[in-house]
C-alpha cells in the first residue's frame, strides 16, 4: 500500500529541489535515503526528512517490511513567492522573488 508525506512551504526554490529528486526518484528507500546523506546539496537534507517521514508513515499505517519499500513518486511543486526589492542605480528598484517548494514523497511497496 503506498503511504506519502508532504512537506510544505520549504525555503528552497524548486528547480533547485528537482535536481536532487531527480537523483533518488525510483530508488528503494534505504539506498535513497544513504545516498542523499553524502550529497553536498541544500535540498537533499531537505529530501531525505521527508522519504525518512514518508517511511515512518507507512510503518506506523501498515505491517510494512521496510526492505521493500521504493520511492514510487516525488513531486517538487512551487508555493508561493517571497517579493522582496532591491534598490539598483538612479533611484530605481528590481523585484527579488524568494521561491518555496512543496514537495511530496509516496512509497510503496515492491
């Protein structure tokens, strides 16, 4: 039975995000959650709390071997934008926008 944790307005924008999920996505859980543990990138501690939430989901929901779980989907979606101005040259200012991600994990069982 698949089981999902959603992590929701994290400070990170989501093209950065889908770069490390791109990297675990399909993988079993153990391997992905390891893998993200030596990864030198912001999203991926931000990533591997969310698979180790969406695994501890699926312990406490089901009678799941945790062996056998993979990372069936993950979504990294945009919430909403920070604006914020900086001021540039003779008096004007340009908009900063300061990017949040959902992302959303699902495992399942092999």
């Amino acid at each position: 039975m698949e089981t999902r944790a959603v992590a929701k307005y994290i400070r990170i924008s989501p093209q950065k995000a889908r770069l490390v999920a791109d990297v675990v996505r399909g993988m079993d859980a153990d391997t992905a959650i390891t893998t993200l543990k030596f990864m030198p990138k912001k999203g991926a501690r931000i990533l591997r709390k969310v698979i180790e939430s969406a695994v501890a989901n699926a312990i406490q929901t089901e009678k799941v071997d945790t062996d056998t779980l993979y990372i069936k989907s993950i979504m990294v979606d945009g919430g909403p934008m920070l604006k914020r101005f900086r001021p540039r040259a003779m008096g004007r200012a340009t908009r900063i926008l300061k990017r949040t991600s959902h992302i959303t994990v699902v495992v399942d069982e092999a």
